[in-house]
C-alpha cells in the first residue's frame, strides 16, 4: 500500500483544520509531519473507558472529560495530540482546536510500541504547552495497572513526580477522585 501524498509533507494548522473527523480519526500531528497510531487493544481502550469516567465524575460540572480527542499544543510547526484522556473546561466543549489553556489534565495508557513516546516525548510537548496535571498509566502484561501522577513545575517547565498509584488511584489533583484500576 502506497502511502498518501499528505503523509509525505509537512501539514499546517489551515490544511488540518479543512480534514474531515474521518481522515484525523487516529492520527496525531509532530511538527507538522502526521503520526499514524496503532488500534489500541481491549485492555488498553478498558483502561482508557474506566478513567474517564472516573475523572468525569469526579470533576464536576465545570470541567469535562473525554477521548479521542483532539489537543492543539502548538500552530506552527503544528503539533496536534490525541491523549488517551483529557480534562478540560465545561465551558469549551464546542471550542474547536482544544487549546492547552482549556486542559487541566491529560493520561496517556502505554501500550507496547508507544513506551518511549508516552513516557518521555508527550510529556516533554504537555509540559511545554503548559498543561498543569499529567498522568501516565503502566499496563503490565499480568497484574494491575500502575498510575504515575505528576503536577508542572511551571518555574522548570518541566513535570514532577507527584505520587504512584497501583490498582486505585486516589489523586487530588485538581479535585478529589478515586479510581478503582482493578476492574479490568
């Protein structure tokens, strides 16, 4: 199979915005060159389903949270993120590229292929785009999830390590939730 035209060429923020839901369906942009992900597995779309519905209860009615969804961490060159799980604000809902500003939260489940890029370059993007609260969840091939939690140290720029949970999260940040990883 022949790879398309557009995934040979840097894509701007104009071009990406004018796409159909179906040709972004699964693709992220890095520096304005098209990243094309693997389907998840079960367990993994699991992990993803049960956070956020966890986080959306827990929030309130001022923020959401939801996947498959779009996060535009910077216009040029563009670098758009499809997070496994975003909080961001009610108020934003019909707000159209999500901005970093209207993200309070992003999780990222690591799936086998994605470690270093889930753990490491995601991050470093969230970081620099300002999202306050990262949370990054380990799926070991038997047993129970593991959740690292980290806060932005806005003086580094960069995040902290602020707890790990194994099985149940009980984070407070920004607001009280408990998840039960167990479930799976």
């Amino acid at each position: 199979m022949i790879a398309p035209a557009w995934m040979h060429e840097q894509v701007t923020a104009a071009q990406y915005d004018s796409w159909s839901d179906e040709q972004c369906a699964g693709i992220e942009i890095v520096d304005g060159m098209v990243v094309v992900s693997p389907s998840a597995s079960k367990r993994h779309n699991r992990l993803v389903k049960i956070l956020t519905v966890a986080l959306e209860a827990a929030a309130g009615p001022e923020w959401n949270a939801d996947f498959d969804f779009d996060v535009r961490l910077q216009d040029v060159p563009l670098t758009s993120r499809r997070p496994d799980v975003v909080v961001y604000r009610a108020d934003t809902l019909d707000v159209t590229p999500s901005r970093p500003e209207h993200v309070l939260l992003v999780a990222e489940v690591v799936s086998p292929g994605s470690e270093t890029t889930d753990r490491i370059v995601k991050a470093e993007q969230y970081a620099k785009a300002g999202i306050a609260y990262y949370w990054r969840v380990e799926q070991p091939a038997a047993g129970v999830p593991v959740t690292h939690t980290h806060v932005l140290d806005p003086a580094g720029g960069i995040y902290r390590p602020t707890d790990v949970f194994t099985g149940v999260i009980d984070a407070a940040a920004p607001f009280p939730v408990r998840i039960d990883l167990t479930r799976l």
